[in-house]
C-alpha cells in the first residue's frame, strides 16, 4: 500500500513539472542529463525521454557549453550554487535572455552520481520592457524640455517645480528665479485675480483649467496665452501633481481683434452681397418668366401656320404643285420654329433655367420619328437618306425624349444642308464601357454623310455659339449659329460626350455617346408597344365629339380641330373658363386638350377644378392634356400636381396628336 501511495506522488510530481513553462533539467557528474521537463526538451527541438543520458554539450552546443556552462557546473559543485545571466539561441525559438540557477540535487538513488539542478527564466520580455521603459521616460523628459509649448509643474500644495525651456525663454528667467518667483506674478494686473481664482479652484478640486490671459515677456511687454492645466493621476510619481502648458496666442488674438474692429465693415458687405444675390435671382427669375412668355407669345401664331401646312401637306385630294407649296410652307414655318427655339434654348442656358426631364422612350420609335422628320428633306434634295438601328436591346431608355430628338434632328437637319450629293447615315448602336471595374452600357449615335466636310479650323469653332463654317453652302442657307452649341450643352447634361471628325470635300462623321439609363423600377411602364401607330380606335372613332378643345385663340382651336379631324376624330371647342364649365355641365368627355396659359381662369386653374368636379362627376377622370409653350420641368410638376396626365407642346402636329392618342388607348380606355 505505501509503495503504491508513493508511486502516485512520484507520478504527480513528475506531472507537475512537466506541467511548468518554467525550463528544469537535472545532471549528473558526467553533465549528461538525467532528466529535462517538457519545457526544457521543447526548445532544443527534443522530447523529455529523448534527452535523457545525452550530453549537454550536445544539446546546447559544444562551443556555448566549453565558454560558459562547463565552469557554472563545476562552480555549483565546489560552491553549492552558481548563476548565469545572457543571451542562449535556441533552434526552435530563436534568440532569447535567461537566467540561469544552477544548484546541487540530492535525491535518495541519485546522491553518489553528485547531480546538480538547473532552472532557467526567459526574461527577454522583461528586459525589452524595462528598456522601452527607459527609453520613454528619456524621451518624456527630452521632450517635455523642447516642446513648442510652454509646460510647468506643479506639486500638491500648488507651488511649481518645473519650468521647460519654452517656458524659460518666453520669460527669459532662469530656472532657478522662475521657482522663486513663481509665474503669477508675471500676470498682466487686469487678468491677475481671475486667474488666480480659477487656478485655485482647479487645484483644490483637481479638474481641468483653460484659461486665456496676459504674461509678461522677456522684453518687457505682455502676449495673450492660452494655458491648460489638469491634475496627473496616473499611478507614477508624478501622481498627485499638476501640470499645465501654454500656447503664445498673442498673433491670433491681435487678428481677432481686428475681425471684431471690422464686424460691421463685413456685416455691411454682408448685406450688399446678399441684396446682390437677391437682384440677381430675381432678374433671373423675370428672365425666366420673360422667356416664358416670349415664347408662348411666338408660339401661338406658329401654332395654326404651322398645323394648317401640316393638314394640307397631309391632303391627298391636293393637287401636285398644290402640295409642293403647303410642304414648302410647313418647311420654312419648321425651320422659323426652329430658329426661335435655338434663340430661346441659348438665352434659357445663358440664364441657367435650361433643365431636363427624363421619361421612358423607345429607341426605335425614336429612329422612325427621326426618319419621319427628316426622310422628305432629303429626298427633295435628291439625297439618300438611311437609318440602321443597329440596338439590340428591347429596354426603354430613360431620357429627355424632346431634348435627345432635339439633339439629333440638329445633326441630321446640318448634314442634309451641307450635303449636295450622296448620302446621310444615321447609325445607332450601343456599345460596353469598363469604367471603375464595371461594364456600363453606352447609346451611341453616329450621323454621317458625304457632303463638303470641313478643315480643322473649322472644326475646332464647330460647338461655338454663333460660329457657321465657311464654304460655299453658309450663305445659301439661314442659321443662327445655335443649334451645335446648345446641342453640346444638352449632351454634357445628359453626361455624354459628342465628338467631330470631318475631311474638306468628302464629309464629316459626329458621334453622339450616352448612358443607356434604363427606366426606374418604380416609373416602368409596360414594355409592350403597339405595331401600328393607328390602333383600331382611331380607325373606329365615334362620330359623337368625344374630346374637348380648350384655347383662348380662335387660329388654335381651329387648327387643333382640323388636325383631330384628320386623325378621324369629332370635337367640340371652347375658348376659356366660362365656357368649359357649362359645356362640361352638358356632357361628358374622354379627353380634354387644355390651353394652359389663358386669360381669366388658366388651364391649371381649370384642371384643379375638373378633378375636384366643380364642373361635375362624370369628368373628373378625363384625360386632361396641357397643350402650352413652357415644357420646363418645374411646369410639368406644377402640372402633374394640379392632375394633367400628359404634355404637348406647340404648335401641335398630326405625329404628336397621334402619339398622345396612342398612349391614351394603351391604357385601355379608348376613346
């Protein structure tokens, strides 16, 4: 029973030495190692049982064992004890710092093999601490001395007992007479008690100070100071202590001082520029409201020039020669209407009222409105003229349609006037861009033709408000000089790029890129179009009025009237207000075209109206179509929220009306 008592403490023991980070290995008189702890074994590389009988001198190393270990051994079995302090690199974990202990062993069995036990402490954590200790405290004191700013400490009762060198100079005392005099003393007369009260007041609750006062400089003057202080109770021995720097504000507070000198200089400055910003905004804003009306009041009178041209040129009971002058008519009116929109588009982006207004638009159909416009013009000009969509993709493009159509019919409508003979391309294709790690998809336009081209020269001047290129072709054909610069302004809007590449006498390529921004998930319409722009409501239209014409010029509602008429509808015309309500009383309509801009009660005015059924309930829902000259963003909003439903802008054409009536029936309430 005692020997197996004893066998379990001797397992134990064992146990718990193998258990210590603490290296211990026992050797014998020999120096061969009669036992090593797992700790010990590990550094070498080695296992306990692995070490055991083997020399230490081939462990360790003969030449660290013949310099060093070999006297320690002999030295602790002569003396009973010997110690070793340095550096030991180990295979496995490298270089590192240890003490060494080695002492005599007496165990019952080992006492005639003389044994000596060593143990070993990694201090190279210790040392580096200490020394990074070291370090620090040197550099806190060489740094405390050479700070720009100026530091003093204080000691429990208050009375400091360190000045730096900042401190020192800024005074210009020394050391010695800076603790004997102290630092208050040397506080202008005016800041003295507030400052003394408040240091006093720090010290005695040991919180933060931040003071700002006057102190007397080494040449005899006083400087703002900006002093803060705290009390130190972080453990060392400075514990207990206040301590307290300060900064020469002197130059900022002599500028403060001048700002306050000048406030009202400023404040009067101040109010100049915002009764400026003031009359510049407000004649911003009657330049926009002049712009409006200009063009509403030019408009109008094109409106039936225009519409009657178009109804005639449409005719197909008109004679030959008949037809060739209502072209020409509606012709010279479209290309008046374009003048005075260039004019008016210019002074709209000189006073920066010019916006977009983004909506679903389908490439293709944008094309065949293109080849619509344009194709008679070139033909009558013995021109061929092509469209290759090339666009693959059945997305809708979210874009400001009349600004893009606007861009293009620019392009398309200068090459056909500087091309005598050949052909115009209109290509358009999209294309894949890696910008920032992503493939973005990109709508490129390429309008070509074979016309007289251009050199460099002109080139360069191309995009210029006012500039034309001079060649035969300038004079014969009237221009403004508008149409490229406000076409430019509109592409960077759109965040493209448009760019020319043309050869004297053999024609000129210009590509138009932009981003295929696809329609806002929440703002997708059905995709789905109808093949034929003439669906069978129109072939089927009521022979009862179901539309209403709303305008205050006589000329407007007539042409209005003959273009639906045209398109094989009957309507009823009213000239404002008054008689919108009662006719409205009478009968019920599925769609109203409204005049926004009339005298008395306006279009909006009249929509608000509708929708509450002022006018009755059977025509709060028609479908209210503003027909006005102000096709701004805001005007649209402010539409939207009075309850149109949708926007033409004058004069009418039979395409737009056509267009609108389609985008009514796709909505399944024919009319």
């Amino acid at each position: 029973m005692g020997t197996g008592a004893s066998a379990t403490h001797d397992d134990l023991a064992l146990h718990v030495l193998h258990s210590l980070d603490q290296p211990i290995c026992i050797v014998d008189a020999d120096d061969c190692f009669v036992f090593a702890n797992k700790s010990y074994a590990d550094k070498y590389g080695m296992g306990p049982e692995s070490v055991r009988g083997v020399p230490i001198r081939d462990v360790i190393g003969e030449a660290f064992y013949d310099k060093r270990i070999k006297v320690l051994l002999d030295r602790a079995r002569e003396e009973g004890a010997s110690e070793h302090s340095g550096w030991i690199d180990y295979p496995e974990i490298g270089r590192r710092r240890v003490t060494m202990d080695f002492r005599r062993y007496t165990y019952p069995g080992l006492a005639d093999q003389n044994c000596l036990i060593v143990q070993c402490r990694d201090i190279t954590e210790r040392i580096e601490l200490d020394q990074r200790r070291k370090k620090s405290l040197e550099f806190q004191e060489k740094l405390m001395g050479s700070v720009p700013a100026m530091v003093w400490i204080a000691g429990s009762d208050g009375s400091p007992f360190f000045f730096n060198d900042s401190w020192l100079n800024f005074t210009g005392n020394t050391l010695v007479e800076q603790i004997r005099e102290g630092w208050v003393g040397q506080i202008h007369a005016d800041d003295q008690q507030m400052v003394r009260d408040r240091m006093s007041y720090a010290q005695e609750n040991r919180e933060a100070v931040h003071l700002e006062f006057r102190l007397r400089y080494l040449t005899g003057g006083y400087r703002w100071v900006r002093l803060d202080g705290k009390p130190l109770e972080d453990g060392s021995d400075f514990n207990g202590d206040f301590i307290a720097s300060a900064l020469d504000i002197h130059d900022i507070k002599t500028r403060e001082y001048k700002l306050v000198s000048d406030l009202h200089e400023s404040t009067r400055l101040k109010d100049q520029a915002l009764q400026q910003k003031s009359a510049a905004d407000r004649a911003n804003r009657e330049k926009s409201a002049y712009l409006s009306l200009a063009s509403h009041e030019i408009r109008t009178p094109m409106n039936p020039v225009i519409g009657f041209a178009d109804l005639l040129a449409s005719n197909p009971d008109l004679d030959g020669d008949s037809k060739e002058m209502a072209q020409m008519i509606l012709k010279a009116g479209k290309n008046l209407l374009t003048l005075i929109d260039e004019v008016l588009d210019f002074a709209k982006i000189e006073a920066g009222v010019l916006h977009l207004t983004p909506e679903p638009l389908d490439v293709h159909d944008l094309l065949l409105e293109v080849d619509s416009l344009y194709a008679f013009d070139a033909k009558s000009r013995g021109i061929d003229f092509k469209i290759s969509d090339k666009v693959e993709s059945k997305e809708e493009l979210f874009e400001d349609r009349l600004r893009l159509q606007q861009i293009l019919g620019t392009l398309v409508s200068n090459s056909i006037k500087f091309t005598h003979t050949g052909e115009v391309e209109v290509i358009a294709e999209t294309e894949s861009v890696r910008m920032n790690g992503n493939d973005l998809q990109m709508l490129k336009f390429v309008v070509q033709d074979t016309g007289v081209g251009m050199d460099a020269e002109e080139v360069e001047k191309l995009f210029k408000p006012f500039a034309r290129p001079e060649n035969e072709f300038t004079d014969k054909y009237a221009g403004a000089g508008l149409g490229l610069a406000i076409a430019q302004k509109l592409v960077e809007a759109m965040r493209g790029t448009i760019s020319v590449k043309s050869e004297l006498g053999k024609g000129t390529r210009v590509e138009l890129v932009i981003p295929f921004t696809q329609v806002p998930g929440d703002l997708r319409p059905a995709l789905a179009r109808r093949e034929s722009e003439e669906t069978e409501a129109e072939k089927q239209a009521a022979t009862q009025a179901n539309i209403l014409i709303v305008d205050d010029e006589e000329s407007s509602r007539q042409v209005n009237a003959s273009l639906m008429k045209f398109l094989g509808y009957a309507t009823d015309v009213v000239s404002g207000g008054a008689e919108l309500a009662e006719k409205l009383k009478e009968r019920t309509y599925s769609m109203i075209l409204m005049d926004i801009m009339m005298p008395g009660m306006d279009g909006l005015e009249a929509t608000r109206k509708i929708r509450n059924g002022d006018f009755g309930e059977g025509n709060r829902k028609a479908y209210i179509v503003a027909v006005t000259v102000c096709s701004e963003e805001e005007d649209r909003e402010r539409g939207l929220k009075a309850g149109i439903n949708a926007y033409l802008t004058k004069p009418l054409t039979i395409h737009a009306l056509r267009d609108t009536i389609s985008e009514y029936n796709a909505l399944g309430r024919g009319i």
